[in-house]
C-alpha cells in the first residue's frame, strides 16, 4: 500500500511510560509545530497512578485549522514495549510506525500496509549517557531531534524553544540541544528523509497563543475580582486554583503595604470548601472554589442552601470521567445533570458552558457578575481536555473601563429610606430582591440568612402559602436568569435543512469537522448551534422548532443535555437523536460523522476517502 502523503496536516501519536519525562519532550514537539505558524491540538492522555502505566501525547497539525480530534492516527511513535500492539493496531493503513529498534521488533507485530522506522534510541542514549535518570530523560528528546529530520522540520525553532524553556536555568540548554542534534543527525545518516507527511512553514496562527483552560480560569478569576478560593485538590481542577495564587501572588498585593489582599483556604473536604465559598459571598467578597463530579457530588447541600437563601456562589467544575472516581485523568462532559439539579428538592442551577481557553477567561470572571446580579450560585462547566491540555486561543483581552455588577445592593442611605427592610421582597418585578452586606447599617438590614422556609421578610415560617409564593418567585426569576445568560451561538446556518446539530463545550471543534465532512463526503447540510449556558433561551428552543430532526452531540453515556433539553421544552424523544462519545477521550469528527449517518434515512457509512485520512494529498 502506498504510504500516507501529506503536508500541514496530520496526526501524529506518542506512546510512553507515565512519569519518564515524556510530556516535556512531547509538549516540545507540539510547540514548535505552532512557532512555524501551524495550527495545533495536543492532547496528553495519561493514567492516573505517579508512574509505570502507558501514557500517549497525540498531537493534530492541521492547516485548514481543525482543533478538535479527527480520529485515527498518521504517525505512531511508540517507544513503550506494554502498548505496542495497541499502538500498531491504531495506525492508519499508509501511516509510518516509528519505535525504538535497539531491540528488534516483534514479527508478530508487523504489518504489511504501513511503513516501520526503527530508531536506536536505547542504543544511543546508552553510548551517551552513564546516569541513568539522564538516560531516560534524554531519549525522548532525541526522538524529537529524529522527527525533526523525518517531518523535514525547521532545527532551529527546537533550538530557540529549548533556550526560552531553561531560561534562567544555562546549564541545560546545551545538553538538551545536543540530544536533539543526536536524534536529528542519526535519523538524517542512516533514513531516507522526508516521509511523504512532512511540515512547512505557514502563517496560520496570527496572534493566538497556546494556553490550558484551567489557567485561564485562574486568571479570569483573578480580572473578575476574586478575593477568597476554597478549595479541597482534586483532579483535574486543582491546576485552577495553582494558578489563581500564581496571579495574586502579582496582581492582589497592596503596593503600598505589601499585604496581600487574597485568602486561599484549603478546606478539609469538598463540602467545607464550598461553605467557606458561601460565608464569604454572603460577607460581600467575591469567592470561588474548583472541582470535579466527586466533589460536585459533596457541595450539593451547600448549593442548595445558596440556591435556597440566594447567595452568590460561584463554582468551576472540570469535569471528568465518572462515576465514582471512574476515570480521573480522562475528560467526560458527564457533570450536566447533576450540576444542573444539585442539592436535593426543586433547585435548578444556572450552566455556563466555555469551549475554547478565551472563553474560560470570560466566562470565569463574568461568573461573579452573574452571581451577584442574580444572587444565585453559577457553576462553569469545563473539562479535563479543555482545562490540562494546550489549546489555541485568541488573545485574552479586558476592557480597564470594566465596571463589576454587584447587582442589587442596599447602602446605608438606602437602608435609612426604607421603613421596613424585606429580604426577599420581589419590588421590581423581576424576581430579584435586594439585598444586603453585613454591617451595612447599625439598624436597618439586617436578617437571618436560613435554609428554613421564611416570608419575604426573612422571618422563619412554615406557612404553605409562604413558601409557595417564594417558589414561585425562584421559579419566575429563572425566567428573568435567561436574559443575562450567554445565548447561543449559531455556527452553520441558514442552510435549507430539516435536520441539524447541536452542542456544547468541547464538542465544539471535532463538530465542526464533522460539519464539513458530511458535507464534502455525503452531500449532506446540516445547520448547528453551539449552547453556551442553562437556562436555555428562547433562541434555542426556535433553532430546534425549525428543525424536524437534531442531533445532541455530547460526551456522556447519558445524553445528559438531551435530557435537560427534553425537559425544560416538554420535547418527544424522536425529536432529538443522541451522538455520545463516553470511553474518556475527547470525541472525534469521524465518530460523530459515522453516529449522524447512522441515523440518517438512506445512508450508508462508508469510509473517508484517502485524501481525507491526512486532510491532502501532498504538495
């Protein structure tokens, strides 16, 4: 068979041992191939023990500018003995097999219809090196040097890479430089170079930069006014709150005195962060915590009551893999359900739903906005293949003119107009009340804040009607909640169909490929929206009324927005059709191309063509 050709656009895979040092040497590669202007994906899938399980790094190239996964792999390079026949059964018919060949390669293993380049990695680092540690460390990135001769790649973007990574630090920059010029000059010796995929300079990123989703919520917390995070580590979100005290370690300290104006508590448990979250909201601070569905599980008691008494809470969840511990190191859109109707009785939480680092950083600090505005809890709804892995992101920008909405908040001047101060009477209409900050006035404001029932003077009582008309109001409120809430955001539209797509979050970019796919393959248009947050608006509930059929793409086993969706607009089950992708790796655009036709009348699956499999064929 004749192998792959292709240039800027290409899958490449690393398999590894979890805790050798790879993902530096990996993370590396990605990052050169983004300094010589191309578009890149890279997501680390790795295990959740310290070290000695498989672990892969793939990375997608793709000059057209595709980001999601696209499914199937070009170039494996596998230097782990324990997934070898994993990783050969994976490779694309064509595609190039790269492994460590000091040993021989198992016969067993071989096929025909790919190409297999053996490398001595081993050998080399052996003749080398005498430390061990240094070994190990090393051999991966003199398999970048020798990808770098095989892809035809610039050396030098490696070279300035690694002078920018040990800044500060001299003495590693000539070592790792030569690692690379070993792999490199071996490869360059002894193979024939370039494969037919290969890389070339491009002018495709303009000004976005790789950055994780987690890190940008840190700092959107940090631009949003974030003074107190609480928090009890969990994977994968406690990278948000690392980086939130990275920030205010520079941006929340008093110039004049030095002090630092943050508090970062850990708690003992998930459900004592989430009330030390509440305290300090009910106090007047803007206050967060990070988490993930075990902890979501715990804080919905404290939800309830922020719910209950409207308190601006506001939570960054990054969901993955449930349930139970499940799978901690893989992503999972599998929280929707469970954050949406946290706590127990009639609750419903507002949803935001980012899909890109950008929107992490908007939504984060628009969350406290939100809360306050709104008095209720906000939970941003992110993942593990969002919050730890790079993504391409725009330029994170904040307006310096940027005024915070506290929402309704009485002063003592207002307090002193008012004969009688009632804590959840609805004056305006919109079901929101006012409210009040401790201390506010020596007299008149306050109330006891009480997860029991009360009037609308905050006064307990058990009364029905009482407590009917204030679950009304939270009901009615919700209503008023969908005018400030992100809408949508129709990304293919227009387009004379009956059928479409919709999803949220991280399904986002694989969609879209998907889109183009049906349409270049199948001859088949479908329209799409993307929901940026629950409640859903009236926009949504128009889009799929156009619409004899739409299909929910989601990364659950559940069809968790679908439900939601199903419930909130009283829809039949035939209306909405279920794409799922649940097995802990970010959902493809062939899988949820084969899912769509599967489901369509008429159509038959049939494989991509050649081209496709690399995006193009060659130059």
């Amino acid at each position: 068979m004749q192998a792959l050709q292709s240039v800027n656009e290409f899958v490449i895979k690393f398999a590894n041992v979890n805790g050798t040092g790879s993902a530096s040497a990996n993370n590396l590669f990605a990052k050169a191939i983004f300094r010589m202007g191309l578009p890149v994906c890279p997501k680390n899938i790795f295990p959740s023990n310290i070290q000695g399980l498989p672990t892969w790094y793939e990375v997608r190239v793709s000059e057209r500018g595709y980001l999601g996964r696209r499914g199937g792999v070009d170039i494996m390079l596998s230097v782990n003995p324990q997934s070898m026949p994993q990783d050969i059964r994976e490779l694309e018919p064509g595609g190039y097999f790269i492994h460590d060949n000091t040993k021989p390669l198992d016969l067993r293993l071989i096929r025909s219809d790919v190409t297999i380049i053996g490398i001595p990695l081993t050998r080399i680092c052996n003749e080398q090196y005498k430390d061990p540690r240094q070994r190990q460390l090393f051999k991966n990135v003199i398999y970048v040097g020798a990808l770098a001769a095989l892809l035809d790649m610039d050396f030098a973007v490696l070279t300035e890479l690694v002078e920018d990574q040990f800044k500060g630090k001299e003495k590693l920059i000539l070592p790792n430089i030569h690692a690379l010029e070993l792999g490199y000059q071996y490869t360059k010796e002894n193979i024939a170079c370039p494969l037919g995929i290969r890389v070339r300079r491009a002018d495709k990123v303009g000004d976005q930069v790789l950055l994780d989703g987690n890190t940008a919520l840190g700092l959107g917390a940090i631009y949003g006014g974030a003074t107190v995070a609480a928090w009890y580590p969990i994977t994968p979100s406690t990278s948000v709150v690392d980086a939130f005290e990275r920030y205010a370690k520079r941006l929340r300290i008093d110039p004049g005195t030095g002090r630092k104006n943050y508090a970062i508590l850990q708690a003992e448990d998930e459900l004592a962060a989430m009330g030390m979250v509440v305290g300090a909201s009910w106090n007047g601070a803007r206050a967060f915590t990070a988490t993930s569905g075990p902890g979501l599980s715990l804080m919905s008691e404290f939800l309830g009551l922020a719910y209950f008494a409207e308190i601006p809470t506001v939570l960054f969840d990054v969901q993955r893999a449930g349930p139970s511990t499940g799978m901690p190191t893989r992503t999972q859109q599998s929280d929707v359900l469970s954050a949406a109707y946290a706590s127990h009785g009639d609750t419903k939480q507002v949803l935001l739903f980012p899909s890109t680092p950008k929107e992490c950083f908007d939504f984060a600090a628009l969350s406290f906005d939100l809360a306050e505005r709104l008095q209720t809890p906000i939970i941003l709804l992110t993942d593990l293949d969002l919050g730890m892995n790079d993504n391409m992101s725009p330029p994170l920008v904040w307006d310096d003119e940027r005024q915070y909405d506290r929402g309704k908040v009485l002063n003592a001047e207002d307090l002193d107009q008012i004969e009688r101060y009632g804590r959840y009477l609805d004056v305006d209409g919109d079901a929101i009340c006012y409210r009040t900050i401790p201390g506010t006035h020596p007299e008149k404001g306050a109330f006891f804040t009480r997860g029991t029932s009360r009037d609308e003077y905050a006064v307990y009582t058990e009364k029905g009607e009482e407590y009917e008309k204030n679950m009304h109001r939270l009901m009615a409120k919700w209503e008023t909640i969908k005018q400030w809430v992100p809408g949508p955001v129709e990304q293919a539209a227009g387009r004379d169909t009956d059928t479409a797509v919709l999803f949220f979050g991280t399904s986002e970019e694989s969609s879209m490929e998907a889109l183009d796919y049906l349409v270049e393959e199948d001859g088949i248009h479908l329209n799409a929206m993307r929901v940026r947050a629950f409640p859903f608006n009236h926009e949504v509930e128009a889009f799929i009324a156009r619409h004899q059929r739409v299909f929910v793409i989601e990364q659950n086993r559940d069809a968790q927005l679908r439900t939601l969706l199903m419930a909130e607009f009283e829809l039949g089950p035939d209306k909405l059709k279920s794409v799922l992708c649940f097995d802990g790796t970010p959902i493809s655009a062939r899988n949820i191309r084969k899912q769509i036709l599967q489901q369509m009348p008429g159509y038959n699956v049939t494989p991509l063509r050649r081209d496709k499999l690399v995006g193009g064929l060659g130059e």
